[in-house]
C-alpha cells in the first residue's frame, strides 16, 4: 500500500531533499508518494516539516501518523496547539559530528590561546605565556543528550576533565555526570571553559543569569552552540566587561540573523558565528526520516519520540 508523506519543510527545501528522501524510501523498502502540496489533508500518512514559516496548522491532519521534524530543536512546535500527532525531532551522526567539530575546535582554541597569535600579528615575539596541559583545563558541557554527550566525550579522550551537567540523572562513560539545581552549581565552579548544549524550554530560559555566571571560575570562556535563550544577554555583556568571563563564543541568539546593532557585535570579548555549529543534512536526514516511517508502518517504537511535558 502507498505511504503519502507531505513535505511541508517549506519550497526551499524541497528541491534539497526530493532526491534524498527518494533515495531513502527506495533503500527502506517503502512505497511512498512523496509530494510538498497535500490538497487532501486526510490522506496524509506522515508530515515532514520544518518550523521555516509561521505557525503552522496541524488540525486538518487527523489521520497523520507523525510529525517528523529535521531540525534537532523543536521548541517552535511543542506549543502548537494544533499538535496531536506524535512528533519526532532529528538526531542523525552527521549533525552530531558536525556539532562535536564545533565544540572540540573552539575549546581548543581557547585552550590554546590561540587568538592572541592569530589577532596578534605585530612583529613583536611573544612566547612567555604557556598553556596548560588539556588534563588541567576544566570544561563542563550543559546538557547531555546526544549532541552534549558526543561532545563531552570527544573534549575526553583529548584528555580534558569534563563535567556534563543534566536535569535529570544520568551516567555518560568517560564523564562526571551531575544533576539537579545542586549539580548545576558544581558544575558551574568548575567550569574553566563552558559549553551550553541544552535544548530551550521555560526551565532553560535566562539559566545562565548573573547569579550563575557569577559562579563560573574567573577568566573563564563560555562557547554557546545550543540555543541563544539560554544566556541573559545583558548579565553575560556585564561578566565580559568585569572580567570576570573573559570571552563568549556565541553561534545561536534569540534573535536570528543577530541585529546590526547588537552590541555582541562590537565587543572585543564576544565571536560570533552565523549559526553554523551543526546543520542537517540532507542525505542522512533522510535514511532517518525513512526509518521512522519503516517503523511506523511496522508498528514499532519510533525514533527520537519527543516529550512534550519537557518540551525536547
């Protein structure tokens, strides 16, 4: 029987993933009529989508066996209230390892001090600052999910201490695991170099305000690849110019692109980087799209299920 899949991850996307998405169906073994325009909602077996629009109306959709999202946030969904279908977010090794790069990069050029090198090209010699071994540097990652706790440990096995901080309780190989609003205080004075993987609900909003920032060992960096909420943007401007953080790498903001006058822009403290710590791409979002649909029309356990009460 024909599985109908909607695309509605908006038109600029189609054109990536049509070929992909059919590549994966084939390999999957699945008869799917694959379309971006579903002129008869009822019909639709599963919704490919991507918050690229306004909000979007699942209601018509009431025989849609699930929502497949090909982003990993899906904070922009969870709180639609036309929502009753079961969502997926997107969790595929490509996105992981992309963010992983991203992470271990910028730490070790933190580590390093390599700015002061790059930046510093003044004919004058330099050499009486040396690093610490990567055993000495201190880094706690907030958030171990899959994309928190691939990174904590990669930042591992090159020999970083790492803490990994969570909500919940949880046991990563390599890592000192801590939870709770208790954990969160210890992993933060630990913290010699920061990294924020956590996914954005009302719990994680503003978490790092100035009373946490101040709990941060002095001179310390934060790298923020997560979400741009996560960060009080006027504490973190306040920590950099007290010195008491003495840099913040910053891909992701509450406002995207980052406005022309934002003064993250102008601080000599601050990188900013366009949102590119970790994209989806196209060729594996699709083999796990077409597993989702595999096991859906199997009647399996989904991938990725997301828990709307936690919001991720």
């Amino acid at each position: 029987m024909t599985i109908n899949v909607f695309f509605a991850a908006g038109s600029d996307s189609w054109a990536e993933y049509q070929g992909p998405l059919g590549d994966a169906f084939a390999e999957a073994g699945l008869d799917v009529a694959l379309s971006p325009e579903a002129p008869d909602p009822t019909r639709v077996d599963y919704l490919i989508y991507a918050p690229t629009r306004g909000e979007f109306d699942f209601s018509p959709y009431q025989n849609c066996k699930a929502v497949l999202n090909l982003w990993a946030g899906v904070e922009r969904i969870v709180t639609n209230p036309t929502l009753t279908q079961p969502l997926c977010r997107m969790v595929n090794h490509e996105l992981t390892e992309g963010m992983v790069e991203y992470v271990v990069g910028h730490v070790l050029r933190h580590h390093l001090g390599m700015d002061a090198h790059i930046h510093g090209q003044d004919s004058i010699w330099r050499n009486t600052v040396l690093p610490p071994l990567a055993r000495q540097r201190r880094v706690t990652v907030l958030g171990m999910g899959a994309l928190g706790s691939a990174a904590g440990q990669a930042l591992t096995a090159l020999n970083f201490p790492v803490t990994g901080w969570s909500r919940t309780e949880k046991s990563i190989p390599g890592l000192r695991c801590v939870w709770s609003d208790e954990g969160l205080s210890v992993a933060l004075a630990c913290a010699d170099i920061l990294v924020t993987l956590l996914p954005r609900t009302p719990d994680t909003d503003n978490l790092l305000n100035a009373e946490r920032l101040a709990l941060m060992p002095s001179g310390a960096v934060i790298i923020n690849p997560g979400r741009g909420q996560l960060i009080d943007d006027d504490a973190l401007l306040a920590a950099l110019d007290a010195g008491h953080i003495s840099h913040a790498t910053l891909d992701v903001f509450r406002v995207e692109p980052l406005p022309p006058d934002h003064p993250y822009w102008a601080h000599p403290k601050v990188t900013i980087t366009p949102h590119i710590a970790a994209d989806t791409r196209a060729g594996s979002a699709a083999r796990v799209v077409a597993e989702n649909i595999r096991r859906g029309e199997a009647g399996e356990s989904l991938l990725h299920l997301v828990d709307r009460a936690r919001g991720y």
